[in-house]
C-alpha cells in the first residue's frame, strides 16, 4: 500500500494536522439562525467524547431529537448533553461498532423506538495502538472506521428508515479526514484479512480506512441518486481535533500530545462546525453529495472519487459481509 509521506507516522500525521489549519481557502457561509431542526431526529455515532459529544449538544440545541449511539457513557453523556443544550430530547441508545450482531440489534431498536430517521452522523472512529481481532475475526480498526459504516447504512436502507416523506431530504453525514488523499492504490488482495501491525502503521492505516468509507459515501450517493437526488451524502474533514482519539498513544507520548493537541488542535465544538452545518444548513438542501475541509468546499481525492473502484468497493464490502454470515 503506497502511501503519501505526510501521514505515514504519528509524528508527521501531527504536523501536516497543525499545519492545515494555517492553510487559507474561501470558508463558506455559517449557519443562519433560521437553520433549525426542530421535528427532526438525528442519530450520533460515537457521541460518548469528542467530536460526536460536542456535535451533540450543538444539535440538540437546534431543536432535533437526538439519538446518541454509544458504547459507553450510558447514561451520565446524555445527561451531559441535555444540560448543555436545554433540550429535554436526548436519546441514548447501545452499539457496538465492531460486532454486526450490535449493529443489527440497534437498527432493530432504531426502528420500533423512534421509527423515520432524518439524519445519520457517522462520527465514531479509533486510532489503535496495534492489530485486534473482533468476534467475528476481522481487524477492530477497519471494522469500526469503515465496515461498520457501510454495514450500518446499508442496514437502514434496507429497513426504510431514512424519512423520505419530509419536507426536507434526509441526509447522510460521514466524518472522514483528508487523511484519505494519502493512500496511492486501493489494496484489494488485503480487503478484509487480518494482519498484524504496530503503531508504527497505524496511521498509514487509519488514512486507508478513510479513503475507503470517502470511496464508499461517494458511490452510495450515484447509487441512491441515479434519477433524481432523493437522499443526500455529505463527507468533511473536521480537522484536527483535541480530543481522545489518540488515548491509545504509548504513554511516554501522551504529555506531549496532550500539550500540542491543547496548543495547536481545535476545540471539539469548534471543529464541531461542518458537521452542524451538514446535518441542518438549508444551503445544503437538495444536494446530492458534498465534501468540505473544516468549513472549506472541496473536491475528494481523485483515487475516492474513481466510479470504477467504488464499485468495487461497495461488491468487495457486500461480500465480505456475506461470508461472516451476516445479512444485509
């Protein structure tokens, strides 16, 4: 797997971080305050810290009914958000990401407590310290930052659970990082097999799976899109953020990260930003995918954004699903 020198070690991932938000492009507009969400429901992976936590309380305060879906902080987190948000529609629901029996479950759940959903904020992710099986014997990494993902969607589409009946289009939010430019080939004859690996790849790694679920999001919109744009798919890249993302970090590290991630990283509710944007902007209204870097539009990687090797993806993805005995 070829990669790009900024993002092939911890130390150089950091500094191409801190030095992307110097980087000056055209930011476009915040969020007016008619942007509400107000008899919506919006579910959030990976809402227990971080990102997920702040994206939370944000769009809790906009008037949304918000699911948290977590595997912990049940239920201290929503209490959290319900405080900082005034909103007494704070949901919490258990998921595992890196079990598909979990995932099943709360789609299950998802569809006889809450029923129609109108926005899905796929935030959850992880950076490991080293390679870990799952139950089902597939990488914990991989399956949480990208096969979980695709397992998920797939799941609610299959269960008709996006509200398609609205006033406004439902919407698909998918957090990547522009990690995913890194990665130079799609490395198909590894797709799915466990190997070892230490934190010396980790970020190599991490950028991978991020290319895959940008490849991913890009080809289920031309899938759900093909006639007329009925359900939108938005990517961003929040930047680096100061959060707990790298609590794995051997600890002679973590002072140190902690220190620059303080000095350096964006706050979770500041990065916070495009992902409210998204899930609530009607800017956005009728797209059928977009892409943003902090609050700045661009394009995808020309390599995530190949038809040809999305869809190989998305056959390669299914199968691998059906092999582990699961069904979509």
């Amino acid at each position: 797997m070829e990669s790009n020198k900024n993002f092939n070690s911890p130390l150089k991932a950091t500094l191409t971080g801190i030095s992307s938000l110097f980087k000056k492009g055209e930011r476009i507009e915040a969020l007016s305050e008619n942007d509400r969400l107000e008899g919506k429901k919006v579910i959030i992976t990976g809402s227990s810290s971080g990102l997920g936590l702040a994206s939370a309380k944000q769009i809790a305060k906009l008037g949304a009914e918000v699911i948290m879906a977590v595997r912990s902080g049940i239920p201290e987190k929503g209490l959290e958000v319900e405080k900082a948000s005034g909103s007494d529609k704070v949901r919490m629901n258990y998921v595992d990401l890196s079990e598909f029996e979990s995932i099943k479950k709360f789609v299950t759940e998802i569809k006889e407590q809450y029923g129609k959903i109108d926005v899905i904020i796929c935030n959850a992710g992880m950076v490991a310290s080293k390679a870990r099986k799952t139950n089902s014997g597939l990488e914990e990494m991989f399956m949480v930052n990208y096969l979980s993902t695709y397992y998920l969607i797939r799941l609610m589409l299959e269960q008709k659970l996006f509200n398609e009946e609205g006033l406004t289009l439902p919407r698909i939010v998918i957090v990547n990082s522009e990690s995913h430019r890194d990665p130079k080939a799609f490395n198909w004859d590894a797709f799915g097999k466990f190997e070892p690996y230490t934190m010396a790849k980790t970020v190599q790694l991490y950028g991978y799976y991020k290319l895959l679920l940008a490849s991913f999001a890009r080809e289920l919109s031309r899938r759900l899109n093909q006639e007329r744009v009925g359900l939108s798919v938005f990517a961003l890249c929040p930047g680096p953020v100061n959060s707990n993302i790298a609590r794995e970090a051997p600890s002679i590290f973590k002072p140190l990260l902690s220190l620059v991630f303080g000095i350096f990283f964006s706050s979770p509710l500041k990065a916070s930003e495009p992902v409210v944007y998204f899930a609530s902007s009607k800017e956005v209204e009728g797209k059928d995918f977009d892409y943003l870097f902090l609050m700045q539009r661009k394009e995808l990687a020309e390599l995530a954004d190949d038809e040809v090797n999305a869809k190989k993806l998305w056959k390669i993805s299914e199968e691998l699903i059906k092999k582990q005995g699961v069904q979509i």
